[in-house]
C-alpha cells in the first residue's frame, strides 16, 4: 500500500463554529489515518511561509482567483502576481493569532481525497457532500464584499510536492507518530470477517 501523507487544517472559522468533530468525522469516515495533530495559533511568519511569496505559489493561485471572479462577472484590473498578493496579505493578517487544528492524515491517495473531501475553493460552487459544499454561504463575492480573505473552512494540501512542504513546515518529524489502525485489516488486507465453518 502507498503511504501518502496530507496536510489538513481546520481553519479559524470552523473552530469557532465548533464543528472540529464534525469535520474531522469526515476523514475518519474515509478510512484516513490521523496521524499528528495540534491547536496552534500561528504566527506572521509561519502563515507567511505557508502561503509563500514566490511565484510558484503566487501565479497559480492569482491565475485561479482571476478565472473564478471572472466567471461571476466581477471584473478585477490586476495581474495574477497583484491578486495573489493581496490574497496573501489578506490570509497572513487572517490566520495569525487565531486558533486552527492542524493535522496530517495518512492513506493511499491521501493528497487527493484530502482534496475532494474538502471540495474546489469557492464554496458556493463547491460540489454538495463536500465540506466546502455543505457547511458555508461563502462565495468570491461575499468575501470581496466583506473585504477580507474567503473562509474556506478547512485547508488541504494542493499537491504531494505541497503536502511535503507543509508538514514540515508545521510539524517536527517526532510529532508524527508512525502506528498501525486495526481497521486498515479490513481496507487494505484480504484475511477477515468470513464466517467460520
Ligand atoms: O484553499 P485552496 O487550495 O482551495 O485555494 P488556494 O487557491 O490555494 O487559496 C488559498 C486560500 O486563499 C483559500 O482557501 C482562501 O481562503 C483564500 N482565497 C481568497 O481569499 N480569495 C481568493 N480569490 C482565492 C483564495
Ligand atoms: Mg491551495
């Protein structure tokens, strides 16, 4: 079995909405395995360095929220490198000093079904029965409105290149435990549950 790791954060909002076990519900329920987990309220520097300001970040991210703006009809004069910008000074001033629940989860294909548990970016066009799609009104516009960064409700990592990144950056390798769920019998192996005869 592939062991990949994934980055996932419950975000400020979702803290304060107390729906921690909730969301975390839902990737138990997928099989994932948690593997580290802490409440931490990040500084400047470590959300500056989560969002990084360099353009292999800062491009795709603006390229994404130009595209999404555009297909609501909200026309926005800046490049891709300006909005990404403004983004990520939005998230720094946003995520600093409040509490969030950072954790890694492990399974195969972990990246990619943090990724589609957690739903597409903009809420309100997130797919229902995903977390983006079912617990939130948000939308580019109200965010745009409200003048503030979307509340996305929980962060996952893009990428297995980003989640490596990431759990780095959050945690110290003696923060993640390496053990084994009895249940992973059932998911990945062959010998169980038959009746006996
Ligand atoms: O979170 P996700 O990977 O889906 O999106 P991203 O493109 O990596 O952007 C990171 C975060 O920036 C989002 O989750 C939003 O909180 C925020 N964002 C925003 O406030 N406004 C946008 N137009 C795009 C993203
Ligand atoms: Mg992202």
């Amino acid at each position: 079995m592939v062991k990949e790791q994934t980055f996932i954060a419950i975000k400020p909002e979702s803290v304060q909405r107390q729906l921690i076990g909730e969301l975390i519900t839902r990737f138990e329920r997928r099989g994932l395995k948690l593997v580290a987990a802490k409440l931490i309220a990040p500084t400047e520097e470590l959300i500056g360095k989560h969002y990084p300001n360099d353009d292999a970040w800062l491009i795709p991210t603006g390229t994404n929220a130009l595209k999404g703006h555009e297909a609501w009809g909200n026309k926005i004069d800046l490049t891709p490198r300006e909005l990404a910008t403004q983004i990520r000074e939005g998230l720094i001033e946003y995520y600093s000093g409040r509490p969030m629940l950072a954790m890694i989860w492990e399974g195969a294909h972990a990246v990619e079904l943090g990724r589609k548990t957690v739903g597409t970016t903009n809420p309100l066009t997130a797919d229902l029965g995903s977390i983006r799609g079912d617990y939130s009104q948000e939308s580019y516009s109200v965010a745009d409105k409200l003048g503030r960064s979307m509340q996305t409700l929980v962060h996952a990592s893009g990428s297995v290149e980003e989640a490596k990144c990431e759990i780095e950056l959050w945690f110290k390798k003696e923060e993640i435990l390496d053990y084994d769920l009895v249940i992973s019998q059932i998911m990945h192996g062959t010998d169980w549950g038959k009746v006996k005869r």
